[in-house]
C-alpha cells in the first residue's frame, strides 16, 4: 500500500499563491479610495497613506487562510517541520504588513488628520500645530498604558521582567477579543436588518415613511449647520474688523484668508463677537481657531444643496 505524501509547499509556492491576491487587492483598494474618497481633503500624500493602511489590513486577512491551511496540513500528514519552515516565511510578512500598519494608523494618518484640520495658515504652524496634537493623544495612550502596567507589576500576578510580555500578551487579546465581539455584533445586525431591509422595501407605504423621517432629521441638520455657520462667520467678521484696527499686517493678511474660506452668502452681522485671548488681543491662534468648524459646515452645506 503506497502512502501518499503532502505537496511541497516552498516560499516560491506561497508567493505564487499570494501575487494574484495581492494584485487584486491593490486594484479594488484603489478603486474604493477613488470612489469613496471625500475629495477637498484627500491631498496625494493622503490617498497614498490611506491606500497602504487598507492594502496592508486587508493584506494580513488574506494570509489567514494560506496560515490556516499549512496548519491543517502539515498535523495531517505530521510534518511539523515543513510547517515550522513554511510558518517563518508567513510571520515575516505578517510582521510587515503589522509594522506597516501600526506605523500608518498611530502616527502617519493621525498626523495627517491632525494637520488636514488645523486651522493655522502656514505649513511650518500646521505641521506644529498637528504634531503638538499627536503628543497629547500619545501621552494619553502611555500614561494608560504605564497605568496598566503598575496594576499588573502590583498585583503580583507576574514578575517584575515578565510584565512587558505579560501586558502585550494581554493587549493582543483586549484587540482580538474587541474584533470578534465587533463582528458578532454586526454580523448579527447585519442578519436581522437585510431581511427586514428587503422586507420594508416591499412595502411602499412604510419605504416613503422611512424616507420622510429621513429628510426631517437631514433637514434640521442642515438648519443648525446653517445657524452655526451664520454665527461662525459673524464671529469671523467681529474678529477680523478687531484685526484691522491693530495695523497688524501679518495678523490682517490671516485675517482676509479667513474671510476668503467663509461660504458664499453669509456675511457680518450685529451677532458676532471678536475671538479673543484671555488679554483681550487677537493672535494668530484665536484667527485658526474657527476655520477647522467653519470648513466643516461649509463642506456640509456644499454637500447638503
């Protein structure tokens, strides 16, 4: 009786196997960027950072099942050391793909974000401004971090060396466990609400009722963006009239830019108030401070008509 051996599975095979998927994966990436990218605020250097952050999250999805079967195979046909070898190929991508995307999510995109939304005019302020932002919410994460890592120093559930291997080890599990009860979740929304989407659908009645409430809620968003950007504009105007009697003309320069963002058909009015510093002047933060809520609204309301 002739036994039957498993197939030889080489970094030559993986990377057959891995090409075509990763090359579709970098075209449907890119398609989803292009179609769903909020455009006024996706610069090149966004649209790049984003499509590495996806290709690379998705990218490590698609080795699950390649892990999965190598796993399954090599217990069957007890060649644990084909695994171990095949298994190292695997974990070195995992870990590119992981540097790459721990790198893009906590810092690069982040930082990004931070400097889309400053409301500061030059580069040199924008890049301070975003990075200064960044440090908050990275001491945050640490001083957390630190806090967790007293608790299990202190609680004597470890040695002191261990802690560090204790407290990743239970990091990856808090992540892990977060994902699966995230996907239960909407899995199991997702179960219920597409029958009963496809249910209402059937009937007009509750379909056009739907669709009224709908337009009610967008509509009265649309109202207090409106009313909160008559004021923000107001407020700009107050601030920029204060500017001009400085004969500052740094701070008048910002100030007509910030008139210059303000969305068609909103202008001064009796409302408005100068935004000012505890000492009553006008600086270069106070002029920054409305535009990033100022662009917002006026994004909304462009979107809206």
């Amino acid at each position: 009786m002739s036994s039957t051996t498993a197939p030889e599975i080489s970094a030559a095979t993986i990377a057959e196997y891995l090409a075509p998927l990763y090359f579709l994966l970098a075209v449907f990436v890119g398609w989803g960027i292009r179609k769903y990218a909020r455009r006024p605020t996706f610069t090149p250097d966004v649209y790049v950072s984003v499509w590495l952050a996806f290709f690379c999250s998705f990218g490590i999805l698609i080795l699950i099942p390649l892990d999965l079967a190598l796993a399954i195979t090599g217990r069957r046909e007890g060649e644990q050391d084909g695994y171990e070898e095949n298994i190292d190929d695997l974990e070195s991508i995992y870990e590119i793909l992981f540097g790459f995307c721990f790198f893009l999510y906590t810092v690069v995109i982040v930082m990004q974000q931070y400097f889309i939304d400053s409301g500061y005019f030059t580069v040199k302020d924008r890049l301070k401004d975003g990075l200064w932002q960044w440090t908050k919410l990275s001491l945050a994460t640490g001083i957390l971090g630190l806090i967790i890592l007293i608790i299990v120093v202190a609680g004597n559930h470890v040695e002191s060396g261990d802690a560090v291997a204790a407290l990743t080890a239970m990091v990856v599990s808090v992540s892990n466990t977060f994902g699966l009860v995230a996907i239960v979740m909407l899995l199991g929304y997702s179960i219920v609400e597409f029958p009963r989407s496809l249910w209402v659908a059937s009937d007009y009645h509750e379909l056009l009722h739907r669709y009224e409430m709908a337009f009610a809620s967008e509509n009265r968003r649309k109202q207090e963006a409106n009313l909160e950007t008559t004021q923000t504009v107001a407020d700009i105007h107050a601030t920029a009239e204060k500017v001009r009697r400085t004969c500052n003309p740094v701070l008048m320069e910002y100030a007509e830019l910030c008139i210059a963002d303000c969305p068609e058909g909103y202008g001064a009015c009796k409302t408005g108030e100068a935004f000012t510093n505890t000492h009553g002047a006008v600086t270069e933060t106070e002029l920054a401070t409305p535009r990033p809520k100022d662009k917002w609204n006026s994004s909304y309301l462009r979107g809206s008509t």
